[in-house]
C-alpha cells in the first residue's frame, strides 16, 4: 500500500467505495453528496481536494475557515480508503472546532491489513517535514482499532473530551510528540 495525490486516474476506484456506502468522512456520511459532486464535475471535485483556503461547513452548520491540509489516498492497486493532515501555520495548536490533526477511514473489504498504520506512519512523516512538533489524533471511544493504529505510531492517550460542534458525544485524543524517534512499523 502506498499514498498517492488524488487524482482523474483513481477516481474510479474511489467512486467504486462511495457506492458502496463507505465514507471519508468519521463524523457523518458524505457518499452521496461526493458522487452528487462527481457526477456534476469530476474534474472539479478532484481539484478540490486539495485546493487551499476557502472555508469549510460544521456539522452543526457554522462556516469556518478551512485550514492548509493534505489529502492523500490510499491505493494497492484499487482505492483503500484515504487520510489527511490539517494545521495552523506557525503553531502546533488547532482552532477548538477542529477534532485533530489527522483523520483517516479505510474502506471495510482493505481493513485488518495494517494500512491505516502505514499511512499514518506516512503521514506523520510528512507533519515532521512541515515542522510540526506536536500532533493531537482522535477517535471514537467503542473504535479500538483506530485506538491500536494510533498507539503503534507512538501516540498516546491524552483525555477524553466533547466538541459541541460535533454533537454531545465523547471523543478519545491522543497526541503524537514527533520529535521523539520516528516508530517503524512492520510493512502489512
């Protein structure tokens, strides 16, 4: 498995999963509104995933700022799911609107593989290289699997906490320090 840039060569594959019913976004089901995306303009939705600035809609309807990202996909010869890192330029703290640092979803049929290890492994390389120190990751609580992926890249449980613009549910953070070494994991 390795991380490719979203691009018109691996929509298919990508569109493939949307059908399914699998979403890339943890907090609420997009499927339907990306393939409405897609099938309005293609080329226009994969522009989109990595175009910068402009603002973003909240679950609980507030426009923010969108903040500099970089979205990734993960592939294996088909689409397995995708991850992304968002920050604030100058500083290793996010807005109190966003849950953390990192989020990612692998598709059902790819789990168990060890690819949300490697690509996170993958993507915390790339926060080393932005300059970025400290990086908070959350997940669900009953999401044991996210839990493990989380703690074989060196994070570790920070508190359990409850964004209102998420709802009134509980979210578990850990933090990853990414000036301790770098953790290797073995490939899947």
């Amino acid at each position: 498995m390795h991380l490719v840039v979203p691009s018109m060569d691996y929509l298919p594959s990508y569109v493939a999963a949307l059908e399914t019913g699998w979403s890339p976004n943890n907090v609420r089901n997009v499927s339907g509104e990306q393939l409405a995306a897609i099938r309005e303009n293609a080329a226009a939705f994969i522009a989109g995933l990595s175009l910068q600035g402009g603002t973003i809609t909240l679950p609980d309807g507030k426009a923010v700022p969108k903040l500099p990202f970089i979205a990734r996909w993960m592939w294996d010869g088909e689409f397995c799911g995708s991850i992304s890192l968002r920050w604030q330029e100058g500083t290793d703290a996010l807005p109190s609107h966003v849950l953390g640092h990192i989020g990612y979803a692998v598709v059902p049929w790819k789990r168990r593989r060890g690819y949300a290890t490697e690509a996170l492994r993958r993507m915390l390389a790339e926060a080393r290289s932005l300059g970025l120190r400290r990086l908070e990751i959350t997940t669900d609580p009953d999401n044991v699997a996210s839990q493990r992926v989380i703690e074989r890249n060196g994070g570790r449980y920070l508190d359990t906490f409850v964004n209102e613009s998420f709802g009134p549910e509980p979210h578990l953070r850990y933090v990853v320090e990414l000036n301790a070494p770098e953790i290797r994991n073995k490939k899947p």
